[in-house]
C-alpha cells in the first residue's frame, strides 16, 4: 500500500524488522488472491472517484447538511455499482464493512432499502408479491425500509402496539397507531429517504389477534415525496454516530391498504378474514442468524481498523524515557502500551475466524433446514445470540482502548476513532440488545444442562456439559496450554451453570413461579453465557488458526499462533477470579500465565506494525490522519486543522459581536 510521500522513519524502520511476508498474511486474511484482486479494484474504483471525495469533513457540518451530503454520495456510490458485472460482492462492500463507511463516514441512508426492505420481499412475500414489488425496489424505483422498532417496544416483539385490522367489508387492512409509544422508532432510511415500508403489525381480523405479521405499506408520493394522508412521519434526531443514516418515526392514523399488501409467502389472511398459520417459523429464525454472523465479522473489521491507527500511530509518536540517557522512546515501545493494543489485535483476528467457523455452522444448519431437520437450530441460535453480544461489547471496549492509547490526538474527531465508536457500540443494542441475547443463550444452556443430567447425547457446543457431569472432581487440574485454557474456560461455564440451575430450583422450591425463579438468577445465568462464548471464542480461534497453518509458511504460522496464545493467556487472566473456583490454580500458576503474556506481547512487538499493514486498509478508508501508511502525522494533523471553518477568516465575528464589548465594558 505504498504512499506518495516519503514514510516516516520510525515507521519504515519497523516494517524492515517485519519477520512475515505482508501479502501472504494479507492472502490468508481476505480470503485469497481472487477476493485480494477484487477488493483492491473496488477500493480503487470508489475511494479515487472525484465525486465520492470528501470536500469539507464531515464534522464540520450541519446535521442536516450531513444527511443531503450522505443522500448525495449514497446514489453516485449505487450508480456507479451498477456498472459492474459482479453485484453481490459489490454491494456487500459497500453496505457494510469497512469499504461503505469509508466512503459514507456517518453511515448509508440506503443500507436499509438493501439489507431489510428487499429480504423482506424475499423471505416473506409471495411469487406475485415478489414479482410486483422486487423489481421496481430493485432497481430503486421505489425505496423502502423496514418498520418494526417502537418508540415504546424493541427487543420484546410480542409487545409490539401498531395494528392492522382486517376489513372484511373492503378486503382492507387499518393500520393505526393508538398510543405514542406505538409510534415506529429508528428504522433506517425512514425520516425522509423512503416512500415504501415493510411495516410489522399485530393482525386482527374476525375479532382476534393473529400476532405480528408484515404489510407493505406507502409512505410518500412517488412523485413530490410528501407523506400520504394519515401518515406521521419525520425524523429522530442526532445520535451517538451513524447521523447520515436518516433513522425516522412513523405513526398510523386509520392508514387503509390492500389485502394484497399483507405479505403472506408464510402466514396468510384469506378474503373472509380466515387466518392461516404459517407452516414453519425456522426460515424467518435462520435469517437472524445470518445477520448476527454478519455483524461478528463487522465488528472484527471496525476492530482491525481502529488497532490499525492506534499501532502506527504508537510506532510514530514518541513519549518519556525508558533510560534517563537515553532519546525518549517510540509509545509502542511502552509495555503497557503493548498490552492495550496487542490483545485487540487478536481480537480482531480471533473474531473475524469465529465468524468465518459461525458462518460454516449457519451454511450447515441451513441445508439441513431445508431437508426439515430443525434438530441443529437452537445451537446455533444460541451461540450467534451470544457471539453478537460478546463480540459487540468487546470491540466498543477495543475502540475506546485504541482511542486511549493514542492520548490527547486520539480525542480529536479526525482521529476517527469517534465515527468508528459510533458505527460499533450501535451494534451493541441493534439486532437484539446484547443482556437479552446473553439470556437467550443461557435459556439453551439450561435446557442442554437437564439434558446432560438425564444422559442425552449433547450437540457439540455444549458436550463439554457430559464431561463436566461425568468428572468427580469439580475443580478440575490446571493446565497453561492453549487446550488446557480451552478446557478450564469450559470448566467455568459449567460449574456457573450448575450453581444457576441449582438456584433456579431452590428458589422455585421457596415459592417462586418458573419465570420469576429465573429472574431472580438472571445476573448468574448472563454471566454464564458470557463464559460459554468466551470459551467458545478461545477454543474457535485455536482450531481455525491451527487450520489456516497447515497451509501457510513457518514464519506466518508463528505469527499467528502467538497471536491466540496472546488471546488465551488474556481471557484466562481477566477469568481469573473463575478460574480460582473452578481450577486447581494456584498462585504461582498465575504469575506464570501472567510471565507468558509478556512474553506473546514481546514476541508480538516487531512485527506489530507488519500485521495491521496486512489488513489491507487504504488510508481513504481508515480516514485518520493518526494511521496514515505514510506515518506523517504531525503533518496531517496540521493540515486537517486548517480546514476548520473557524480558520477561514483571521478574526471571527464574535470578538466584534461580543468579545470586544465585553473587554471594553469596564474602561
């Protein structure tokens, strides 16, 4: 990725110690010279478009000027898309990932229409359906977006309060809104890009309530764009990040559609207000999972690139003396330093492999879905459910970390850890909010824990569950290998879940209802679950990256296994307390683990620079002045300052207007 400019000195001396060859990890970690060729050529496609360049920074905008500048890029960026013969991945990079964020900083004000309003048509409309609708949304003649949120109601979707009563009379479907809390909240795209919605309504017809169900509704005027009769609609406001997405509100007052609106490829109404049950909900569950392993590998990205500018930047900056006779040394060179950015490295690593392995297990279950075996869904349920939560949570941590660690710079906006901040701690609430996802995963747990007691044969997520049972010993022998920490963080999720059963028991013994006994438990039942994804994670990471060595080369394999060993030794020792429960760990045992930390972060040191080189990250997407390729940051730095509004004129009107009166008033 070589720069124009000559690279900083610091930098360049620490990509001549790399002990690896850059494209070959680079091959390894995108997938191969194929997928390698395809994204440079997008990168180069979009990110060298003089249209789709960034002529003022965006923080240096209006929220409304930040949205009209998103609309603007969001449809020079699809035009130009269209141009090319593959489409699938084509638009996958641009609608997520870090390519699309890149180049539409505060987010897509179309990513909804794509991501949401066509799959919907998809999973749930019928051949007509499809064939009247799909095409035109296609090719954007109308766009949608999908309407589920409320301003009162997210996670619990049975608590949904927006209706639509069927008209037997017309063969119409009512929509309404009968509280504010009704009110649709968040969808994307929603305030003033789209005219259609998939809008998620509970059904009523013949006096009764059928539950949650999704129609097709218009929201605007395909020509003048102004919201139709009935409709409220507008948009929420400033957020933490993601301000170019334009999420909106929606309210019904007495809004009539056609029958045929209702998409009924499942459920379906008949003309006499007849309901009829869909067959099977497993496809409408498969799709979540689909966006949970997309978000996993989203979060790995978003990590690599905030380490990305931390790293260089840390190679770069220099910061106190280590010797007192000696210059001040390079930040990266600080130990502490090593242990803020070097396990969100493997983090990012660890996390996109767990995606790839997740994505295997989804591709699994699916074609075992449609041969009708469902016996593998509730696995994978549980651990996307978890996995979304786990990854989510820690990478908002690892960004922030990041941040930290490049000092006061870090705090500036252009740094670009503040946009990269918002696009992730979002994911944490989006897509099922992570406590809830945790108490998924755990309600799976539980019931694989029973079945473990009665002898059952256990999917191989939670076999470990059979040996914990079958051990006599409940303190199992401590072991400092990779395996052995795999077993150990196994050992933990067990031994917590049996104490959290047990609990349950004894407080439905005392008088408690099922739901109030496991309400009751619900801290130590989310802390289980964390520890069977933590787990999870250690022993993926391990596998897939003992898989990946079999064919790479002895210096990148090294690299690579250092790389989970770090990760390992980092989860066992924030575990710690756990682990003295559960583990026959003693203290020496501890300082030990703690001598291999150090010793993955100085085997980690030299080539720190080399890796995140090998992420393959133009600096047009990584968008900081702090991790430039080049390494001129104090350069860069100076010339973003300089595009500050406030430094266009040499004296601005406030000292005339109000300092100046002020400075005279007591003469």
């Amino acid at each position: 990725m070589p720069s124009s400019t000559a690279v900083n000195k610091d930098l360049q001396a620490e990509r001549d110690k790399c002990t690896f060859n850059n494209e070959e990890f680079t091959l390894w970690w995108v997938g191969g010279e194929t997928k390698l060729k395809e994204k440079r050529f997008r990168e180069d496609f979009f990110l060298n478009d003089p249209e789709l360049e960034e002529k003022v920074p965006l923080h240096f905008l209006s929220h409304k000027e930040v949205y009209e500048e998103s609309v603007r890029k969001a449809t020079v960026a699809f035009k130009k898309v269209r141009t090319l013969h593959d489409g699938v991945d084509n638009y996958s990079a641009l609608l997520g990932g870090l390519l699309g964020t890149g180049i539409l900083k505060q987010g897509n004000p179309l990513t909804v229409h794509y991501v949401m309003f066509l799959p919907a048509l998809l999973g749930h409309g019928t051949p007509e359906q499809q064939a009247e609708w799909f095409g035109r949304a296609w090719n954007c003649e109308v766009i949608g977006t999908y309407a589920q949120t409320e301003l009162g109601h997210g996670t619990f979707l049975r608590g949904l309060e927006t209706t639509a009563t069927y008209d037997e009379r017309t063969q119409e479907f009512v929509l309404h809104s009968p509280t504010l809390t009704a009110y649709k909240w968040w969808p994307g795209g929603l305030a003033h890009t789209a005219n259609y919605c998939v809008v998620m309504a509970q059904l009523y017809s013949k006096g009764k309530c059928h539950g949650i169900q999704p129609f097709i509704v218009q929201l605007r005027d395909e020509e003048t764009h102004m919201p139709l009769k009935g409709i409220t609609i507008g948009e929420i406001g400033n957020k933490l990040g993601m301000n170019g997405v334009n999420n909106g509100f929606l309210g019904f007052d007495q809004v009539r559609i056609p029958r045929k609106n209702m998409l009924m490829k499942n459920a379906k109404l008949l003309e006499d207000g007849t309901f009829v049950k869909p067959p099977s909900q497993a496809l409408t569950y498969g799709t979540m999972m689909f966006v949970r392993v997309v978000i996993c590998r989203d979060m790995a990205a978003y990590l690599s690139k905030a380490v990305t500018i931390a790293v260089r930047y840390s190679a770069v900056r220099r910061q106190s003396h280590i010797n007192p006779d000696q210059p001040e040394v390079q930040v990266i060179d600080h130990l502490t330093q090593q242990y803020k950015l070097f396990p969100a490295i493997a983090k990012a690593i660890i996390f996109k492999l767990t995606s790839d392995n997740l994505w295997e297990m989804y591709n699994a279950v699916t074609s075992e879905l449609d041969k009708g075996d469902l016996e593998r869904l509730p696995e994978l349920h549980a651990i996307a459910c978890c996995l979304k939560a786990i990854t989510t949570a820690d990478a908002a941590t690892g960004v922030e970390v990041c941040r930290m660690a490049c000092g006061g710079h870090g705090y500036m906006t252009c740094a670009n850890f503040y946009g990269t901040y918002g696009m992730v701690t979002a994911a944490c609430t989006y897509e099922g909010e992570n406590t809830v996802l945790l108490l998924q995963t755990a309600r799976y747990l539980l019931k694989a824990w029973h079945q473990a007691q009665r002898g059952q044969e256990l999917v191989p997520t939670v076999q470990y569950l059979a040996r914990f049972l079958a051990s006599s010993n409940r303190r199992i022998e401590w072991d400092d290998s990779v395996a052995g920490i795999v077993r150990a963080l196994q050992t933990v999720a067990a031994g917590k879940l049996r104490l959290a059963a047990e609990n349950i028991a004894k407080r439905q013994k005392a008088g408690a209802t099922m739901e109030e006994a496991t309400n009751q438990t619900s801290i130590e039942l989310a802390r289980t679950a964390d520890s069977h994804c933590r787990a999870f994670l250690v022993q993926s990471g391990y596998e897939m990256i003992e898989k990946s060595c079999e064919s790479l080369s002895p210096e990148v394999a090294r690299v690579l296994r250092t790389i989970y060993q770090l990760y390992a030794y980092d989860e066992a020792l924030k575990a710690v307390g756990d682990l003295l429960r559960f583990t026959t760990i003693s203290e020496s045992d501890i300082n030990r683990l703690q001598a291999k930390l150090e010793v993955s972060l100085a085997e980690l040191r030299p080539n720190a620079v080399g890796i995140v080189d090998s992420f393959d990250i133009p600096d047009g997407v990584l968008g900081s002045p702090l991790g430039a390729y080049d390494g001129n940051v104090y350069e860069r730095l100076y010339e973003e300052a300089k595009k500050s509004p406030l430094n266009q004129e040499p004296v601005n009107q406030s000292f005339h207007m109000y300092l100046k009166p002020f400075m005279k008033s007591s003469l």
